[in-house]
C-alpha cells in the first residue's frame, strides 16, 4: 500500500488555501442528495454533524450515551487555544503552529498542523457566535491566560468548564439541525463495524443500547469522530464508555493504525486508593505554577507530610531542571514521578503518588490568593480525597489522559478506506508524540468546523449521488458477524466479570506500555496478551441477554477490542526504538535520563495494517519532512 | 400580539394567571382587612363603615361580580395546574424529602385552596346571602359566639394565612421578579403578611367567643 | 480508609412496562473513599460473579460534568450533598449501617428503561425547539467585535453551567422542567448573540416543555437546592420575564 498523504504543493501558509481552491464543489441542489454518518458526538462529531447539515446534505448521527451532549470532551478543563493575539504579546498562527509541532516532539504533520493553527481563529469566532460564554475582561473583551508553559496568553477558556462549553455550542448547533430536519439523531446507538462494500465506507452496523437490535445504516461517507482508547489501561481519566471498538472494526476493515503507543499520560491527577477504583479524575495542570513537587529523600519514609523536616524532603524536579523545575512538559514530570515511586519514595497508602505542596506559596502570597486561583480545584480534590490542599500538600500520580494515536488520514482526514473520514482524537493527525494543553479542544472543532466539510466535498463529487440503501447483500453479512459475536460472548457463562479482566489487561498495560516502555517488558506484555484474550474468551461472564439494556454485555463488546487493539500498540512501542514525546524508551536516553529522539531513523509516521486475525500487522512508513522548523532536541535544564 | 388562549395553554401563562389573579385577591384581601380592623373601634364604628359600603350601591354589584371572576379564575386554573402536577409524576417516590424551599404552606396549597373555597361559601351564606336589615355587628357577634362556627373560622383563616405565606412570595417569582436585593425582603415580606392577615381576621372570632364587650 | 456496611435498597425494573419494585441488598464492606457508583459497581460485581443481573444505571465521566449520572438516594436526587452529581459523591458521608434507598429519577416525561436508567430524551427536545443561536458555521464575526460585560458574561456562565442531569426535574414535587430551559433561555438571552431570538427561544421552549408532560413550576425551590451546578431560581423569574414578555409584546406566536 502506498500512504499517500495528499498534503498540497506550494508555501506553508498557503497549502490550505490552494487545497480548497482544488477541491471539487457539490453543487447546493445536489448536496441533499448525499447521506452522511456520523459517529460520535463529542466536539468533533457534533460540529461536522451541523455544519455538514448546514451545508445541506443529510445527516445521520450516532452517540452511545443517552444524548449528544455527553461526550467526554465536556470533561475538558483547562481551555482551547487560539493565535488570535488579542494580547499582542508576539503569538501569530506560526507561533502556534511551531509550538504545537514542537510541543509534539516532530512527529507530526507540518501543513496538518499549520491548518489547524490558521483555522483556530475562527473556531474562537464561531464559538463566540453559538453564545459560548468564554471569560471577559471589565471592558468586555475576551480574556486569555497562558497555558501548559506557552510564553503566550493565547487560551480561551469558560472558567474551568470549557470543553462543557464548546461542546454545548456544538452540541446546540446539532439540535438546531435536528429542528430542521437536516440530521437524524440517534442516540443510545454503539457502532459495532462499519461496511465497506467495493472499497468503499457505505455505512454502519449499530447495536439499539435499548432494545438490543442491531441495525444497519446506508450512507454515501461514515465519518468516525469516536474519541481516543486511552481505556485499554483500565484506569485513565477518560469516560467510562469511551472505547476503541469503532475505530478498531474500521481498522479490521482495511482502515490503517497510525502511532498506537502514542499515549499521553498526564501528572497531575489524583492517585488510585483502591482496587475498586472505577477512574481517574484529572487535577488541572495550572496547580503546577504555585505547586512544588516532592517526595521524601528516604524510601519508605511513612511520615505525614507536615512531620518531614525540610532537609529530608526531595524537591526533584527543581534538583533536576533548575530552569524549567516544577513547570517541565508533561511527560517528563510524569516520567519523574514514577521514578521516585520506583524508588520506594512514593507516598500515600499504595505508595503510588507524590507531594505537590502548596505551602510556599500559602506563605509567599497568602492563602486568599491561593485561594482565589485554585480554590475550585482544591474543593474538588477535598470532595474526593476529604484531605484540603490549604492544610496539607495534595497526592498526585500521572494517569492516561490523551491518545495521539489513531487511525491515519490523510490531509483530507480521509482514512486509507475511500469515504471513511476520521475527525478529532479518532485521528492521529496534530499532535505527533505529544499534545499540548488547550489544544485538544481545538483539533476537535477544527475538524469538525472546517476541515471536513470541504474535503468530504472533494470525496463526494467523485462517487456517484444515487440513493444508498442498506440492502446490499454486505450489510446483511456485517450485521450477522455482528450479531454472532454478540452471541459468542454471551454463550460462554464464565466465572470471571468483564472488568476483572479488563482490570488485568489495563495493569499490564500500564506496567510495560505505560510511562516508560523496554523491549523485554514489552516482549513479556506481548506474549500475555493472548492469554488475557484467551481468559476472556473462555471464561467471561456476562449475565442477561443480547436483546434488552445489558451493560455487562456493551463492556464486554469493547474489552473484546481493547484486548485485540492492545497487542498492536505494543507492537508499535516495540518497533519504535527511539523516545520522542510521551513514547520513552529506555534504552534510548540521553546521559541524563532524558528522553532521546532519533531522526535519522524514526521522523516517520509508524502506519499499521491489518492482516489477518493470525499474522502480524503489515507496517507502513509514513515519512515526515520538515520544511519549515528544525528539529531540535528538547532540554529543560 | 400572542392570544390569550395560548398564553393560558402555556404553564408559565397559567402561573401568571395564577400570581395576577392572587395578587389581586390579595390586595381584596388586604382592604378587607382594614374594614374589619374598624370592628376594633367598636360597634357603631363597624356598623357605620359597613353601611357606607351598602351605599355605594352599584358599585358594589360591579366589584362583587369582580372579585367572584377573580376566584373562578384562581381556583379554576389552580385546579388544572394541580391535576397536571399529579399527572406530571404518575409513580410517586417511596421516600420523599425536601431540601430546597418547600415548606408547610407550599407543599399544602392545593389543599388550603379547597379549604378557603369552603370557607368563603359559609362566610358568604353567613354574611352576604343573609337579612341585609341586621346590624353587621350583631350579626357578626351574634354568628361567631358560636363556638362550632368560630373555631371553623379560625382553622379556615390559619389555612388562608398558610396559603398566603407562599402565595405572597410566590406570586412575584411567577410574574418574574427575582432580585438579590429583595428576595429577602419579599420572603419575609410574605410570611409578615400572611401572619398579619392571619392575626387580625382571627382575632375577630376569637374576640367574639371570648371577649364580653367586643361589638356590644 | 475505614469500611462501613450499608443496606440498599435499590429500584429494580425490567424494563419500561415491567413492574418495578424496591429490592433489598447487604453492601458487604464498602470503603468510604469510594465514590457511590464505586459502590454500585463492587455490588455489581458481587450480582454478575452470583449470576444476577446487575444494577443498570447510566454512568460515564464520573466527574461530574457529563451528567449522566443520577439517582435518588433516600429522596434526594444526586444524594444529599449539596452541588455534587452522584457520582462524585463519596461513601463517606454515609454511616455504618445506614439503609439508602435508591430510585430512579420520576417523571412521567422520564420513562425508566431498565432500573435507574431514564429516558431523558426530553431534555434534549426542548433544546432543539429553541436553545440555540442560529448561526451557520464560517461567516461569524471577530470574537471580539461585540464588547460583553463581564458581569453578563459570568451570570450567562452561571447559567450555562447546566449539565442536562434532570435532577431538577427529579426533584421538583411536580417533576416541572423548568429550571433546565429557564437555565438555557437566561445564559442566551443575557448574550447578545442570543437577542435576535430570544422571544422566539422562549415560547418555543416553554411549549415544548408543557407538551412533553413536565409539570408546571409552583416556586418549591426544590430545583436548585438539588442541582449538582448551583443554578439558582433567578433563572425561572427571568425565563418567566422572557416568556411572558414574548406572550404578551411580541409578533411572535
């Protein structure tokens, strides 16, 4: 297969504007004429569902939970960046684009990136538009901060609830579609698989969450904005529905697996207490301006806090990197963490978690001030923790947050199956090996907003208008493989529930393709998987049955994945012998214990096939050039 | 501009009826109040001030038919909000509790509602359908001396001054007002009223029943 | 970390026009860092490893802003801590030997699907009668062409902080929608990216909510002392403001 990327000719700045001038135009009458799926309804697939109505043509949408406006990306704290420069403190949408790029230690896309930099502006536009009340100054203009170490202020944000907010603009976009009659919503729906009949993505198979019917459904494009996998870990900071079934049936299908060990695990968040625990709930990374991080310089000192004098306490991120300290990228501060925990020096009931202490900055500014900046944070930490951050320094542990890998597309967000399309954290596409804070936000409605409804354009006006039906002999077949899977899981009456196994897989994952990965342990993961999927497959126990509301089952279906989907990301931190971004691998690091990159071999797109339930996923290169910015290896010192 | 009819199929257009029809029947209320506060003043006093009233004639006839349009329409439309409430929630909670404002004369709206609708019929087939030549005062002392009667007065005017103490606030939440600066004041503001209310209309039968000089 | 052992008491219902009933369960050890569907999922667990069915309740970010999430325990819906979602609310705040009584949300617009699960569709009906500016995508001005005061900008945060949970319904004696439209009409009529709509928005909404079969609001103020946002009853007077000035003063019908 030969990836073809289809990034236009021409200068950085201009790529997107000749592309859409290339781009071939549906003229309005015929537009209505197409039937277009959407699956999910978070940032990304709730704004291409409308403005892909609004352009007229008809739109089917499909989230699992009982409404669009659940998605996770509502969960999204901190804020959404934007190189407007409304603070004229020198950002410009090279500057964001360069920071974004680097951020993600080069491993992505110069011109998807540079895109997604021009277009951010008229994400805050449009946002500002639908009612989204961003923050304000006195004067009534919009205020920025300055987010995740940018030495810009260039982050919208709707106090600690932007995602909440952006999605609701999303989401009431869609409804306002639905009023007209433009999209068909269709909730409570899981995508089992998606058809592919000639080559070519002409529907979906969806199981009723209700009723437990599986249906199909024709259409001329399936978009898939089915958010990221970062559950395959059991515990991470995502929804508890969140999953990677779509994305894997797709890629069952033909549809290829971009950069699968890409996984950005983020350090602030509150530690695991217990083998119950259901998730993990994300501290925002702003804590880390005021917060010093440490831990006690003797392992397995049991101590309080407050009985630790001060010579006996570690304060390793400024000991390492005198210049960045507390304030070092996410990666390294997770990284560092588990070191210390490694160590025996980790705190908390289970060991797993570090100090991030307040008290100076109690002192330095008062606790009003304190106060005042983190006073939401710290009353939700005490809601969960009942320990208050003002009194006693807070516990924190990295945990998964974000998934940079996906299925790859194209500059068209096209998948390597014709008329797939794959928006937002589903893709690979922005973020190369690492995401900065506040941009997650952004790639979601970049996508959705204004990138696919041009190029789905480009798609459509070369496949024939005539109306699609689920009728082909191929909806059938997928719709009863669907449905015998159903049943395979449902007849083996195990001993074991879904989660403990589940469980299982995620420690595993989280031991040997976690934070810091090596080739014997990723070795060892690879051969226990199989058996993981074996347990599975001999010994679940889902109760109830296919046709009605059955919870056990929906998990059951999606571990069912994850456990197939987690082999091939080990198999990417293996073939990936370099560290780059959130991918460390041990035995590429530099005298300091940084991680090292190797561009001369690895500034590539890592690009997976499918080949069989039996052999090994055929790898494709995807080669990334440089253009425009020079590589340059990361130091916090 | 909307019709009434839609304004009055609408659950909000129904609440407003709802607090415009209960605010002027407050007021009704209120004025009422005053005229029997001459009661206190004594017998001629009261009986003067009630033959001013019979003088006013006509206008008499034009406010009474008023006033009976304003109740039909409170309690009328109270009855249908009240069906539609049930009808809201058909499987009720096996335990219930309240954490917000509920309180004793909103949860019994419905039910003080009917009582005062009893209450006005024997207040009027004891006071308005009755020989016109009696002195009011006689009448009055004459009728709530009776203790029967008395003590079904004060428990009718304890539910009117219960109704009242949610009505009063609520009635200005209904028609949109709603500020920081005054919903202490109106909340207070009501209870103050209704216990107002309560006290002098009952003091009236008590006084009667208890008191050996009260109108004689 | 200590454990406490709790009797539930949990609505159990096959399905929208099964009968329901009130099952009772013995916890075992529950750890009172567990957030309550922690708590649901260890009983779960113990049901499927038995061959029951487990619980079914909706569930999905569990930090409380996806609002999903929702359940009456011992009548409160969310469970008695103020400003919390069910499932940020930790075990403990209960008592060793406490009996909580778990029901779904009531409403006649709510049918229960399975247990605690509810048809919440309606909430989402009424939004797409009118909460929504009607603007295309592209073609929207500068963000900052229009000045907004901070303070309306902050009061329209306020209201828009609504996560579309239903508690407020669940709570109200007379299962009325009203604070969830009255919070979409505010934090749009208090932009003015809203204005061109807003009489529009508030008759739309309110018809829908009225044909959907929530109850009309008496002023209870239960609604907001059990909203998991805080949002407060300022929001009903001015979508009442809203409505009746749209009823009364406009074209609109």
């Amino acid at each position: 297969m030969i990836l073809d990327s289809k990034v236009p000719g021409g200068p950085l700045a201009e790529k997107w504007d000749r592309h859409r001038f290339a781009c071939k135009l549906i003229n309005p009458a015929n537009k209505r004429k197409f039937d277009i799926i959407v699956v999910g309804a978070g940032l990304a697939g709730a704004s291409a569902s409308a403005s892909l109505a609004e352009l007229g043509y008809n739109v089917k949408t499909f989230c699992l939970q009982d409404s669009p406006r659940r998605g996770h990306s509502i969960a999204a704290q901190g804020g959404i960046n934007a190189a407007k420069n409304y603070q004229n403190d020198g950002d410009s949408i090279f500057r964001l684009f360069y920071d974004t790029i680097k951020g993600g230690d080069f491993r992505a896309r110069e011109a998807n990136v540079y895109r997604l930099a021009q277009v951010s502006n008229n994400i805050i536009d449009q946002c500002v538009a639908q009612g989204v009340p961003f923050a304000r100054e006195y004067g009534g203009q919009l205020a920025n901060r300055s987010f995740g170490g940018a030495q810009v202020s260039r982050t919208f944000y709707a106090r600690g609830q932007t995602g909440q907010q952006l999605l609701l603009g999303a989401y009431s976009a869609l409804m306002r579609q639905v009023k007209k009659g433009k999209v068909e919503m269709l909730s409570r729906r899981e995508m089992l698989d998606v058809v592919v009949i000639d080559g070519q993505a002409r529907g979906i198979v969806t199981r009723n969450m209700l009723s437990g019917a599986i249906e199909t459904h024709a259409a001329h494009a399936v978009v898939l904005a089915t958010g990221g996998y970062g559950n395959v870990y059991f515990l991470s900071t995502n929804a508890m529905g969140s999953n990677v079934t779509a994305a894997w049936r797709a890629y069952k299908r033909g549809a290829c697996f971009a950069n699968p060990c890409f996984v950005q695990i983020h350090p602030t968040c509150i530690p695991v207490h217990g083998t119950y625990q259901s998730k993990l709930t994300l501290m925002s990374e702003s804590l880390r301006n005021d917060g010093r991080v440490l831990v006690p310089k003797n392992p397995g000192d049991r101590r309080p806090p407050a009985e630790i004098p001060e010579n006996e306490r570690d304060y390793y991120l400024e000991n390492k990197y005198p210049s960045f300290g507390n304030l070092v990228p996410r990666d390294v501060a997770s990284r560092n963490a588990k070191e210390q925990c490694d160590q025996g020096k980790g705190v908390g009931s289970t060991g797993l978690a570090v100090y991030l202490d307040f008290s100076e900055a109690i002192n330095r500014d008062g606790s009003g001030v304190i106060t005042q900046k983190y006073g939401n944070l710290f009353h939700m930490y005490e809601k969960i923790t009942a320990a208050n951050p003002m009194h006693e320094p807070m516990m924190i542990f990295p945990a998964v947050h974000y998934t940079m890998g996906g299925l790859w597309v194209d500059y068209n967000l096209m998948s390597t199956i014709p008329g797939l399309f794959v928006l937002g954290e589903a893709n690979f596409s922005d973020h190369g090996a690492n995401r900065l804070g506040a941009s997650a936000l952004m790639q979601g409605l970049a996508d959705g907003y204004f990138v696919i409804p041009y190029t789905i354009g480009n798609y459509l006006a070369t496949i024939s208008s005539s109306p699609q039906d689920a009728s082909h002999q191929a909806f059938k077949q997928v719709a009863d493989e669907a449905a015998a899977k159903i049943g395979k899981l449902l007849d083996i009456k195990g001993k074991k529930t879904v989660d403990e196994i589940h469980r299982e897989l995620g420690l595993l994952m989280w031991d040997s393709c976690g934070m810091a990965r090596n080739e014997a342990g990723l070795q060892q993961a690879l051969a226990k998987i199989p058996a993981i999927r074996e347990e599975f497959w001999q010994n679940v126990a889902i109760p109830g049955s296919g046709l009605e509301l059955n919870q056990s089952l929906e998990r059951a279906g999606r571990v069912a994945d994850f456990l197939e989907f987690a082999e091939l990301m080990v198999i990417d931190a293996l073939s990936r012998k370099e560290s780059c971004g959130c991918h460390f691998r041990e035995e590429s690091q530099t005298e300091e214990n940084e991680a090292k990159r190797d561009d001369e071999n690895y500034a590539h797109v890592s690009v997976w096939e499918y080949n069989g339930d039996n052999n090994s996923p055929e790898f494709h290169k995807e080669p990334l050039t440089f253009e425009n910015v020079q590589p340059s290896q990361r130091s916090y010192k | 501009m909307g019709s009434i009819g839609s304004l009055y199929r609408s659950s909000v257009g129904k609440k407003s009826i709802m607090a415009a029809s209960g605010l002027l029947l407050s007021l009704f209320l209120l004025t009422h109040l005053l005229g029997n506060s001459v009661s206190f003043l004594g017998r001629d006093a009261f009986n003067a001030y009630a033959e001013k009233l019979h003088s006013l004639g006509g206008l008499v006839y034009v406010f009474e038919i008023g006033l009976l349009t304003l109740f039909l329409i409170h309690i009328i439309t109270g009855i249908i909000l009240y069906v539609e409430n049930l009808q809201a929630r058909p499987a009720r909670y096996s335990v219930n509790t309240a954490e917000g404002g509920r309180s004793w004369g909103s949860r019994t709206m419905p039910y003080t509602g009917v009582i005062i609708i009893v209450f006005i019929i024997v207040h009027l087939l004891n006071f308005h359908f009755t020989d016109k030549s009696v002195p009011v005062a006689d009448l009055v002392r004459g009728l709530l001396s009776r203790p029967p009667l008395a003590l079904f007065y004060i428990v009718s005017l304890l539910a009117v001054a219960l109704h009242l103490s949610h009505g009063a606030w609520s009635l200005f939440q209904s028609i949109g007002f709603n500020h920081d600066k005054y919903n202490g004041v109106l909340l207070k503001g009501a209870l103050a009223f209704s216990i107002l209310v309560g006290t002098v209309f009952i003091l009236i039968p008590v006084l009667a029943l208890v008191s050996r000089s009260f109108l004689l | 970390m200590s454990d406490i052992h709790l009797t539930l008491k949990i609505w159990r219902q096959e399905g929208p026009d099964a009968p329901g009933r009130l099952q009772t369960y013995a916890s075992g050890p529950i750890s009172t860092d567990m957030s309550f569907l922690e708590m649901l999922d260890v009983l779960n667990e113990r049901l499927t490893g038995e061959g029951e069915e487990p619980v079914a309740f909706d569930h999905d970010c569990r930090e409380g802003i996806c609002g999903m999430c929702g359940a009456v325990v011992n009548g409160h819906p969310h469970g008695p801590e103020k400003e919390t979602t069910l499932c940020q609310l930790h075990m403990r705040h209960f008592k060793d030997g406490d009996t909580l009584v778990i029901e779904p949300f009531r409403a006649r617009a709510f049918r229960i699907e399975k247990d605690l699960v509810v048809d919440r569709s309606g909430l989402d009906k009424m939004i797409t009668a009118g909460g929504f500016v009607s603007v295309n995508t592209g073609g929207a001005p500068d963000a900052n062409a229009i000045p907004i005061p901070q303070k309306n900008a902050e009061e329209a945060m306020d209201a828009a902080a609504c996560i579309g949970c239903g508690a407020c319904v669940a709570a109200c004696p007379n299962a009325s929608a009203m604070l969830f439209v009255a919070a979409k009409v505010s934090h749009l009529s208090l932009l003015p990216q809203g204005h061109p709509e807003r009489a529009r928005r508030a008759l739309d909404m309110v018809r829908e909510m009225d044909e959907l079969g929530f109850g009309n609001c008496s002023n209870e103020r239960e609604c907001e002392a059990a909203c998991p946002k805080g949002i407060s009853i300022r929001n009903i007077a001015r979508l009442n403001r809203e409505f009746l000035k749209a009823a009364i003063l406009s074209d609109e019908d």
